[in-house]
C-alpha cells in the first residue's frame, strides 16, 4: 500500500485523521525496524499501561485511598508540567487501573517518572511501558479540572492474524477499508483518536471513542474489517481523562 497519498487525502479530509494512517497495523514493525520517525506528522510518545500491584488487594482501604490521593496528585504535576500529556483511571474493575500517556525522550526516561510515583512505590501499581505514535492533538486541560468519560480501546492480535501475511492482496484490500472505516468513524466525530504502538507485540493500537456507552463503542468497533475477521481484536474500557486535552 502506497502510504503517501492516502496521507494527503486522510489530511484534507480531516486533520485528526493523519494519525489514521498510522494505524495500519502492519507498519507498527517497520517503525520498529527503522528506528525512525515516519515521513508524517506523527510523534511518538510513550504509554504506560498502569496495571494493579502485588499490594493493591492487601493494602488496607484507609492507607489505599491515601496513597491514592497522593498519586492523583503526583498526575495533576505531570499533566501541569507537560511531561504526562493525558492521563486518567479506568473505571471498569479490570487489572488495568488506567493510562498515562507521556511526552519523553525515551522509554527510559518516561519510566522514571513512572517509577516515581507514590502509587507505584508503594507497590499499589505497576506500569507496562510501550512507545506509541499519534499526532501531536493533545491541548492543555481545562482549568478547573473536569474529568470526562471516553472509551479507549486496545487493538490486539488476533487469532486469525498469520505473520508474514501483511503483504497478500487480501490482506492489503482489508488495509484499506480498515483505513476507510476509521475515515468514517472520525467524520462521525465519534472516533477521536487512533495510533500504533511502536513495538511489535500483542498490543497493535488503539482507538478512543467518544460516545455515550460502552455498547456504542463496541458496535462502532464491530464494523472494522479486521476485527470482523478477527485479524485484529478489540479491548474497550471506560476512561475518565481530563476535559480539554482531547479534541
């Protein structure tokens, strides 16, 4: 598939939607491969996937909550200093507590200030780092701070995805109605963000949705092609971010 021009029309049609290009899953190796930035307006960023700790279950409700409220404060001092661009709990009751997602150098570097905050220490969390490629969308939170409810999904790997297969003329055909669809799902303004991970695990992408119920994500997500065919399987969660940062 010719990347190029299906970037300048994904541009002209509509500007979030630059970052839909990337979300051909099957360029998530070559990013990796390359060590280099696309020739697009992506930016790579770093994700961490904030799981439940080995002291999450075992830590008294009452030391819980105040370790908590320790680390929601440790999240506005990352979202004001610009290191954490987003972030925010899920609230479904999953081993994933939520997601931030950080503005850094390097994994390394954006680990660090993962590592350092009180829930974490404390053992209550822990993070999965994964660099991720999106356009750079993301504003600054509005003032008071407003929490809302989107619904972020995790493309995976799915069960009736082969290696090496990316390059059949089936697979190329579905590429570009997976392309086509996010098109669609953007023009609703119902998908408002999608991009890949830039290693080449289980973990593809991700699509954010704002709608109003998980089951209005789910059937906006069941009419990708690739996750028709299980090529590509989707994990959604309730999401509480900051209002303003997304657009």
């Amino acid at each position: 598939m010719n990347g190029v021009p299906i970037m300048n029309v994904i541009k002209e049609k509509n500007p979030i939607l630059i970052i839909a290009i990337a979300s051909c899953f099957a360029t998530v190796q070559l990013f990796a491969q390359q060590k280099e930035e696309p020739k697009s307006k992506l930016v790579q960023f770093q994700m961490a996937i904030m799981k439940k700790g080995p002291k999450w279950d075992s830590t008294k409700v009452e030391e819980r909550n105040s370790i908590l409220q320790q680390h929601i404060g440790n999240v506005v001092t990352l979202l004001d200093s610009g290191r954490a661009i987003i972030a925010g709990p899920f609230t479904d009751d999953t081993e994933i507590a939520g997601i931030f997602i950080l503005r850094a150098s390097s994994t390394a570097e954006a680990k660090a200030w993962v590592d350092a905050d009180p829930a974490v220490k404390a053992g209550l969390m822990v993070a999965e780092m994964h660099p991720w490629w999106s356009e750079d969308i993301f504003k600054k939170a509005n003032s008071p701070l407003k929490m809302n409810t989107v619904y972020f999904g995790f493309l995976k790997k799915g069960p009736n995805r082969k290696e090496g297969d990316g390059d059949s003329p089936e697979v190329q055909d579905l590429q570009k109605a997976h392309i086509a669809n996010i098109i669609r799902l953007a023009d609703m303004k119902k998908l408002i963000v999608a991009g890949p991970f830039g290693d080449d695990g289980l973990f593809r992408g991700i699509f954010v949705f704002r709608v109003t119920s998980l089951q209005e994500a789910q059937e906006l997500s069941a009419t990708d092609p690739m996750i028709k065919i299980h090529r590509l399987e989707i994990e959604l969660h309730p999401w509480r971010v900051p209002d303003g940062v997304l657009p």
